[in-house]
C-alpha cells in the first residue's frame, strides 16, 4: 500500500517508533529511523525493520538526530529529502518521561521534556510540509502522525512536564489538521496507554522498589490504577493504526486523537 512513500519515524530505536516503523515497512515504504542507542541496537533496529520489508523493495536509512536541536532536526530533514526524494509520512513518536512533584520537578528536565515530546514535533512538521503540500500535482499529499498519549488527554499526578507536552502535542495535531484540511495532508494523533516499553519499565521497577513487590507485581499494580483492560496496548498494534491514518480509507480523518488504552480514558 505505501510502496513508493518514504516515512520517517523519530525515537524508532526502540519501543512504540520501532513497532510504527516495522508496520510500514511491511507495507512497502522506505524508512528513516532515528532515536538513540548503541551502534549494535541502532544496527539491530534498522535491520529488523528492513526484514519486516523484505519482500516489498523499500529501503532503510538512520539518523541520529538530537530531537532536542531545532538545528540537527533540520539536517535530519536534509539529509531524508536527499536519500529519498522528500518525506510522505512523518511519524512523531521520540519522547522521554520524568516523574517528580511540581516543586520538585528539575527545571532541566522539563526544558528537556518539552523539547523532545513537543517542540520537536513543530520543528519537523514545519519542514516536512512544504514538499508534503507541493506532492500529488500540487493537490498534496501526506500523513502527519504525532504519537501522544492519553496524557494527551487526562492528567496524571508527578507528570507536569509530560502531561503539558502531550496535551501541546494533541493541539498542534488540530491546528496542522485544519491549515491543510482542504489537501491531500492529514494530521492525526495516537494516544496509547501503558505500552510495555523501556519508557514504562523505569515506571514499573520504581513501583516494584517503593511497594516492595515483584516486576510482575508492580505491572499489576500499574494497569489496575489506570487501565480497566489490565493489558498493556502493544507497539504492534500502535503501528497497525498508524497503518491505517496512511490508508486511502483515512483521507478525511483529520485532527483526531485516537486513544489505544484498554479504556483508561472511558472511566
Ligand atoms: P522508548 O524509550 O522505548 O523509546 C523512545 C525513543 O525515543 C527511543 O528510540 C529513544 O532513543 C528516542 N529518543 C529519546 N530521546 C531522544 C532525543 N533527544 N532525540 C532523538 N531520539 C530520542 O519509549 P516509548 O514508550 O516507545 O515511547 C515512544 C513515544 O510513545 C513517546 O513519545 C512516549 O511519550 C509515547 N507513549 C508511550 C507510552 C508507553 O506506555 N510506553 C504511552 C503513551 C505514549
């Protein structure tokens, strides 16, 4: 289905990015991932996602942007739209956590969640859209998808700087939605639940220290506070929906935020 696109994916080392990036690979788009690690993770990453293409042609490439650097987003934009031409999907997803009080919280560490879960996502959507408008003979055509959360959506204690970036992010979802709305460019928002990733497995083994219990335990104890499926949503699934805001079928889905949360925001 999207053989021919290019999709770039930021944070598809690891987690939910590389679930999205498997999931269009399979479809046939070629890749640029981005997102931290060691030279054998990021290698490992690139590799699996090549294999979930295998058998459509697409092609893989990897920049290690720092999505905290409005000026190595930029080049990572460049160097995409000389690799492959332009990027046709963008896929927001790089995020990082901190869980403090307010008046406790580091102000470095909200500097820095603010810049990677929303400013960041400005900074590439602003570049990807002038060739995303000009694509199609000038009707445009692209698909923007920010990966929120539910946070997005309802707050948590201990989570200020998150829950403000995610909520940033659902806004910038409908204001790009509605400046392209009469193209071919959708925008649309993802906001999973608790995912199992690394993000969340911090999460889990600081509940497991301060309860004194069990990985398993604490896992419990984590999706009964919140998520009435008691099932972590899985990055698999994410990128099947993200599958999806890229299918004909999505063309006039804009502006959504689209929760996966095993019902969390429902109560
Ligand atoms: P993860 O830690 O597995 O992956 C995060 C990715 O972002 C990694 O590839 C990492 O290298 C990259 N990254 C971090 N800082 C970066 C930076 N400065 N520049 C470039 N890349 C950077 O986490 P995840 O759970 O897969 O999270 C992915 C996204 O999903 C985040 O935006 C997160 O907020 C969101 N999310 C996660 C959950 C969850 O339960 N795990 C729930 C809702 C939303």
């Amino acid at each position: 289905m999207l053989k021919g696109k290019t999709a770039l994916v930021t944070g598809s080392t690891s987690g939910i990015g590389l679930g999205i990036a498997q999931a269009l690979a399979r479809q046939g788009a070629n890749l640029v991932l981005n997102g931290f690690g060691d030279p054998a993770a990021i290698e490992a990453a690139q590799a699996s996602v090549a294999a979930s293409g295998t058998a459509t042609g697409m092609t893989v490439a990897y920049h290690g942007a720092d999505m905290s650097k409005p000026a190595e987003i930029e080049a990572m934009m460049a160097f995409a739209a000389e690799r492959f031409g332009m990027v046709d999907i963008l896929v927001n997803n790089a995020g990082i956590q901190h869980v403090s009080k307010i008046e406790d919280f580091p102000v470095e560490r909200w500097d820095a969640v603010i810049a990677i879960n929303l400013s960041s996502a400005f900074h590439a959507t602003r570049l990807a859209l002038p060739a995303m408008k000009a694509a199609a003979g000038g009707n445009g055509w692209g698909r923007i998808i920010n990966v929120a959360s539910v946070h997005g959506l309802v707050a948590s204690a201990e989570k200020s700087a998150y829950v403000a970036a995610k909520h940033g992010v659902v806004g910038l979802t409908k204001v790009t939605a509605l400046e392209n709305a009469t193209t071919g460019v959708t925008c649309n928002a993802i906001c999973p639940g608790w995912v199992l990733t690394p993000l969340v497995q911090k999460q889990v083994d600081a509940k497991a220290v301060a309860m004194k219990v069990s990985n398993e335990e604490a896992k419990k104890l984590l999706l009964g506070e919140k998520e009435p499926s008691m099932q972590f949503t899985t990055p698999e699934e994410l990128g099947e929906l993200a599958v999806f805001f890229c299918s004909p079928a999505a063309n006039n889905v804009r502006g959504v935020a689209w929760n996966m949360d095993g019902g969390w925001t429902a109560q």
